[in-house]
C-alpha cells in the first residue's frame, strides 16, 4: 500500500494494490475509487484532502505502507 499527497491538487492517493484500472467510480463527493478487472479496489483518491482532514500539508509527500 502507498500513500501519496499531491499538494498542488490537495489530493491524498492511496493504492492498495498494482494493476491496471478498469472501472472507476466515484463514491463520495471528491471521493474516486478504482477497480480492477476483477473489481477489486486498486486505490482511492480522495479530493480536498487537507479540508478533510482538517491538516493542510505543504509539498508532496509519499509514504510506503508494509505489512507483517
């Protein structure tokens, strides 16, 4: 899983998984998901992150995710 902020944009991107995109559906207002050819959620973007969150970021950032 990768976390990306994008502060141009104030998008937060998060993938959950390789692959290509096949269908995407918006969820929420500001909020995209997409699938795989199989429909299993590849990521999710997620508009006006910082109003969001409540946080506003400065420069774009991005956070590998492991897992044990």
């Amino acid at each position: 899983m990768k976390l990306h902020y994008y502060s141009e944009t104030d998008t937060l991107s998060i993938g959950l998984k390789e692959g290509a995109s096949v269908n995407t559906e918006e969820m929420a207002h500001d909020v995209v998901v997409e699938f795989d050819a199989d429909g299993n959620i590849i990521s999710i973007d997620i508009d006006l992150a910082s109003k969001k969150t409540g946080s506003r970021h400065s420069g774009n950032k991005e956070f590998p995710w492991r897992s044990n």
